[in-house]
C-alpha cells in the first residue's frame, strides 16, 4: 500500500487511473449543471431574441475578448504544467502552475470591472438595485441581465474553487511523493480546462451571438 | 457492544466518539448514515402519522389548512431528499460494495466520510426550516408557490436541499470509480452481484441528474434572494420553466431510489430459493436501461401544466417503455422462484412482500401514463397511492429485506426471526391497508393536499388511518428486536443464509479491511446450482493472496 493515498489501491498507478476517472465523472455532473443553466438560456432566448439582441450590446466586447485571451493563456500554461510534471521537471512546474493561478486572478478582477461598470450604469436587476435601461424592452432586457450574472458568477465561483486548489497543491507541494503531485496535477488540469470549456461557450453565446 | 469478541473485526476498532466520527472506513461511515436516515425516517413518518390522524374526520379538526399544508410539506421533503434518496446506497451500499467486490474500501474513503458531513449539514437547514416555521409549497417547490407566493421558509430549505445534493454527487462519483477499478481478480462485469449493477446505474443517475436539480434550485434562491426574475413572468421569466427543470431531476431520481430495492432483492430471492438468478443479463441490463430511460420521461410530470399535446403523446410513450424493462425483471424474479427450495426467512418474506407490493404499485404507474386517464387522476389520491406504492411498498420494503439479510454481517448477531417474521407481514397487512382505500378516494376524485373532504370520503380514510396505525406498528418493531440483538443476539456465523456472495465469505463482522486474504472469483455470482462440490456448496470463490 505503499505510495498510495488511499487504502483501497495496491499501486499508485491503479489510484491514479481512479482519481482521472473520478474527475471525468464529476466533469461529467458539471456539464449537466452548465448544461441546465445553458438550456434556461436557450428558451429564454428563443422566446425574446431581439431584446437579448439589444442588451447585449450593453455588455463591454473589449473587456470580455480581454478574458477570453487571458484564460485560454491560462489553460496553456496548465497544460505546459502537466507536461513539465510528467518530465519530473518540479520547480518548473510549481511556476506553471502558479502562472495559471494568476490568471485566473486576472480574470476574476476584470471580471470585478465588469461588473463594477454594469452595476454603476443600473444594469444590474440583483439585490434590489434599481435597473436602469433605455432600449426597446426592458422587462426582457432585465432577464437577460439577470441571466448574465446568475452564469457569469456561477462560472466566477467555480474559477475561484480552481485557484484555490491550486493554492492548496503548491502549499502542500513538498510534503507530496512524486506520484501524488503527478496525478494531483492531471486531475486539477482536467478540471481547470473544463472551466474554460465553459467560459468558451458563456463568451459567444452572452457577448457575440446577436452582433 | 466492544468485548473480547469484536476483537480483529472494524467494530473493535475504538468506540469513542473520535474512533466512529473520524473514521474513513465505509462499514462505519455507513452506520453513521444508518443512524442519521433512521432519525429522518422516523421524524419524517411521525408527520405521515398527524395527517393520518387529521384525515380520520371530514371536517378539520386537529391542525390549521396552512399547518396541514406544512406538514405535508416536510413530510414529503425529510422522506424524499433525506431519506429515500440516500436510504439503500448509503448504508447497505457504503457497507456491502467494496465487501461484495473483494476491495478493501471505497476508492475515495475521505471522500466518503466527507459526503456525511455534507449530508448532515445540509440537513441542518433543512431540521431548521422545520424549528422556525416549516415551508408550505410542497416537496416539489413548484414555482411561483416557492417564490411570489411563498410564506415559509422556502431558501433555507432548499439550500439544504442543495447541499444534499453534493453528498449525493459524491457518493455517486465514488461508487461508479470503485466498481471501475477496484473488482477482485476475476469479478468481471457479468459476475457482479446485482446489487452492485444496481448501485452503478443508480450512481450514474445521481450524478448526472442531481446538477440539474442543483441548477434549479440555485435558480430559486437567486430569486428569492437576489431578485433574479427567471421564474418570475413579471421580470420575463418563466414558471413552466421550474417545471421541466425539476423534473429531468427527479423523474430519475424515483428510479435513484427503487433501483438499489431491485438490487436488494435480486440478492434475496435467488438466496431462499437456492436457484440462480433467473436471466442474470437480462436483469443487469435492464437497471442500465431503467437509469436511461428515466432522463426521458419528465414530461409526464406535466400532462395538464400546458405543456405541448405532442410533447405529452411522446412523455406518454416513453413512459410506457419503462414499463418494459421493469416487468423483465419482475418476471425473471418470478421464475427465479420456479422449482426453487423456498424458505420463508424474514429478508424472504420482506422480498417477496416487495414483489406484490412493487409490481401493484407499477401497473398503477401504466395507468397515470396514459394521457386521457391521467387527467382524471392527475393530483388526486390515485397518485400518491401509486408512489408509495412504488416508494415505500417497494423501496422500504426492499431497505428492510436487504437490512434483515445483511444484518448478521453488518454485526455479528443474529436477531429473533420470529419478531422479524412478525414485523413483516404486519408491514404487508398495515402497508395494503393505507395505501389501497387510497387507489379508491384517488379514483372517485379526491384530490391531494387537502385537510378537509365531502363526508362521503370518510370510508376510505378511516381505513386508511387504521392501516397508519398498523404500518407504524410494523415499522417500530425492528427498531427494538434489531437492538435488542445488538446486545442479546446469538453470534452469527460467516454465512448463515449460505449464501454465495463475496461480502459472505469474510468473518462476520468483517475485519478492518475486509478480507484477511484478497480473493480470486472463479465462478459467476448466484451459483447456487453447482454439483459436485459438498465441500464448499455454496461457496463459489476461493481465497488466494493477492499478487
């Protein structure tokens, strides 16, 4: 049972086998929360398409390309941190991951702009602020802000666990055996891919479907 | 319960509060859920028993309409999200998967324990909207009852709710990993028990329905709490909406909580009748093809909330094909009985209580299906009879056969088989007297969530009062004849049932990791038929040391 973390493994190969599949299933329960949300949206949408139009051009396309860059970067130097970690390569890739911790921390505080602004020009329908809007139909346009931020902060939060894992695994880096920063790393990468998954799909469908 | 005896078993492991509250071994972790879901069966049953007992007269003489509404309320959220959801999978499953695989523990054994601190946290919230004023929107939290309208404590509820969730998605994901990669050399697919089919198809749904019931209810408390209109047509929401989206969750979450039941019994039957499983693959394959077909059928939750007639025809449809490979498991139960050496033991009595009780409750389900019939019975007493049926003729049926046949495992003792034998059939007797007068208020046109009826009812109800009376009787029993042999009870030896699984071939109770040697499967599961070898008659496995 040696090198192993949990009783029930013989090898810490079989355990790491485990912790991939493990994650691939909960990726699996994500999709389908995200899925669901996604679906609200769709009806939503098919039901008033032109005052979701109008809204989001309300939403800021700079800002929001700007986060789109920063966290596909981010998945990159995820996956340059499992590349590095499965050539045993530790410091370098503490550094890799550390990168991808950041931006994700970039992310979360231009997402803070973001919002900063949307709240500031009354676009924000949430904790009884006063919504504020001129265009064409703003009973709809009010859900479909109140859509944007329900998704966008539900993906927010699920970025925020990300780092703090990451956070987590780096403080615990050096009592962990090389087999368990290993698979640590592979699992937190599928993981931290998976949210950007997300995010590629939350970009287009908030920001650019209707332009 | 610590002596001399339990020495080298898990239960002589430490018996302070630390040794049992910081354990990562499933045998315990799957007590501490026996003993938390036993508190909610009971609390959740005491509300059963008030309603009863109010419905006993027309006129509403012992709670308010709205203290009725909330009763209800509860009774159906404690039973259904804390009880029924985890009920088979999180004791007898945590117990009896690694045992009945040959593996030493769950894949994730932290992970496990984490799942019930999980669980009981999230039903701290749901214990405290029960203290400060109970919720009164049903255990379906139909929007804009839960949202516009709602007087209770609908947030506190349902993010309890949601928390459970998470226990349930963890439990899940750690079931599906472990029957992955942890089955004893030789244990290939089509040897599994089919217990353990059952709990895979029925983790498989738990963690691909429960996010979406999860997304639901954040929804909701987003518009409770932060004003988020998406269920609200006043901000451009829409109700319906709730709808469909509670439904693709717990349409499949009825099949969560009956499938690890016809797992339960697919191990008794073959058991006390010493004859294998009749059609093994068609059964195996039949839970798999329950846990699909019931992502499809949410629809026919809604035949009359104005969803589409052609989208009803296809729910309609649907609906009716699960009916297919439900009755292939019932009919290869019944044949598992043919020309068997039937014993009536009490996890045989309660298995085949569940068998009548099962299909009774199933064939109603064809009625309700149909969509013109259903608009006659839709929210009258014909559907709750059908899923209690289902749910408590069938699943409580099943968890009591299953506690019964594993209790000797579970601890070392043997328990008085008459009381059990007793306590079954007065379940039987207790259960068919509730449930089926309400087949007939349902069918005249009483409706549900009333506290109040025309007096020409009161037949009915007052048979189905009595029979409360009688269920609770047969429910209490266990609780002092299963305690009493903790303390009192002859020791059980390894296999008392002779029976074949690998969970049966350890010492009884198991030993801290299970197995003292790993064990090698050479045979496939239910081999009761085997000639020729008197020796180990009904042990089909040999132990071996692991490589």
């Amino acid at each position: 049972m040696s090198g192993t973390e949990s009783v029930a493994f013989d090898t810490p190969q079989r355990e790491q086998r485990a912790d991939t599949l493990a994650m691939w299933v909960f990726i699996g329960s994500e999709a389908m929360l995200f899925g669901g949300i996604f679906l609200v949206f769709l009806i939503a949408h098919i039901d008033s398409g032109t005052a979701f139009a109008a809204a989001s051009k309300h939403l800021s396309l700079p800002l929001g390309t700007f986060n789109t860059a920063v966290l596909i970067t981010s998945s990159f130097t995820m996956a340059l941190a499992h590349t590095l970690a499965l050539q045993r390569r530790w410091r370098a890739t503490v550094w890799a991951l550390a990168a991808t911790s950041l931006l994700g921390i970039c992310f979360l505080v231009v997402k803070g702009i973001e919002y900063s602004r949307e709240i500031s020009e009354g676009l924000a329908p949430v904790l009884g602020l006063q919504f504020r809007y001129a265009g064409p139909d703003p009973k709809h346009a009010e859900f479909f802000f109140g859509l944007y931020f329900a998704m966008t902060s539900l993906h927010a939060l699920h970025l925020i666990g990300g780092i703090i894992v990451i956070a987590g695994m780096i403080a615990l880096w050096r009592t962990a055996n090389p087999d368990n920063r290993l698979h640590r790393v592979e699992a937190i990468g599928l993981y931290w891919h998976f949210v950007d998954v997300v995010w590629v799909f939350m970009f287009p469908v908030l920001y650019l479907i209707n332009r | 319960m610590t002596n001399a005896a339990m020495q080298g078993t898990y239960l002589g492991e430490g018996s302070g509060p630390r040794a049992w509250l910081l354990t990562t071994d499933h045998k315990r972790v799957a007590w501490l859920y026996l003993i938390s879901l036993t508190g909610f069966f009971f609390l959740g049953g005491a509300m059963a028993v008030l309603m009863r007992i109010e419905l006993a007269t027309p006129a509403g003489d012992l709670v308010s309409d709205d203290g009725y509404n909330r009763l209800f309320s509860l009774h159906g959220i404690i039973m259904v999200w804390f009880f029924l959801v985890p009920s088979i999978p999180a004791t007898l499953g945590n117990f009896l998967l690694p045992l009945m695989i040959g593996a030493r523990d769950l894949a994730f054994p932290r992970l496990n324990l984490a799942s019930w601190y999980v669980f009981i946290f999230g039903s701290l919230f749901a214990l405290f909207s029960v203290v400060a004023g109970g919720v009164d929107t049903g255990w379906t939290f139909y929007t804009p009852l839960s949202t516009l309208y709602a007087n209770g404590w609908v947030s506190t509820a349902a993010f309890g709710v949601f928390i459970v969730g998470f226990s349930t998605i963890m439990t899940g994901i750690n079931f599906i990993v472990t029957v992955h990669t942890l089955r004893a050399p030789g244990l290939t697919w089509f040897r599994l028990p089919i217990f353990v089919w059952t709990l895979y198809a029925t983790s498989l749904v738990m963690v691909l329905a429960t996010p979406v019931l999860a997304a639901s209810l954040i929804l909701i408390v987003l518009e409770r709490v932060f004003g988020i209109g998406i269920f609200n047509p006043d901000l451009g929401g829409a109700p319906l909406l709730f709808q469909h989206l509670f439904w693709f969750y717990s349409h499949p979450a009825v099949y969560i909580m009956i499938l690890p039941g016809m797992g339960v019994v697919s191990e008794v039957l073959p058991c006390f009748s010493r004859r294998p499983l009749f059609g093994y693959k068609a059964v195996a394959i039949s839970s798999m093809a329950i846990a699909v077909f019931g992502f499809l059928v949410w629809g026919h939750h809604m035949f009359v909330s104005g969803q589409s007639a052609y989208a009803g025809v296809v729910f309609s449809f649907l609906s009716f094909c699960v009916a297919i490979p439900s009755a292939i498991k019932v009919f290869n139960w019944s044949l598992t009985l043919r020309k068997g050496e039937i014993s009536f033991e009490t996890p045989m009595l309660y298995a085949l209580f569940f068998l009548a009780l099962f299909t009774f409750g199933g064939l109603a389900g064809l009625f309700l299906a149909a969509l013109a019939v259903d608009v006659h019975l839709h929210d009258t007493y014909f559907v709750i009879a059908h899923f209690h049926y289902i749910m408590v003729g069938g699943m409580v049926t099943a968890y009591m056969a299953g506690l019964h046949f594993w209790w000797p495992k579970m601890t070392g003792r043997m328990y008085s088989e008459t009381a059990g034998r007793i306590a079954a059939t007065v379940t039987f007797v207790g259960f068919n007297l509730t449930f089926f007068p309400q087949y007939m208020l349902g069918f005249n046109g009483m409706p549900r969530r009333y506290h109040t009826y025309p007096p020409e009812f009161q037949f009915w109800h007052v048979l189905s009062s009595a029979g409360a009376v009688v269920l609770a009787v047969g429910y209490l029993m266990p609780l002092f004849y299963l305690g009493l042999s903790l303390f009192r009870g002859a020791r059980a030896p390894d296999n008392p049932w002779h029976a074949t699984g690998l969970e049966w071939q350890t010492s009884s109770p198991p030993p801290p990791h299970n197995f003292k040697t790993m064990p090698v499967v050479t045979r496939p599961a239910y081999a009761y038929d085997m000639k020729g070898l008197e020796h180990e008659r009904f042990s089909p496995y040999r132990e071996e040391a692991a490589e």
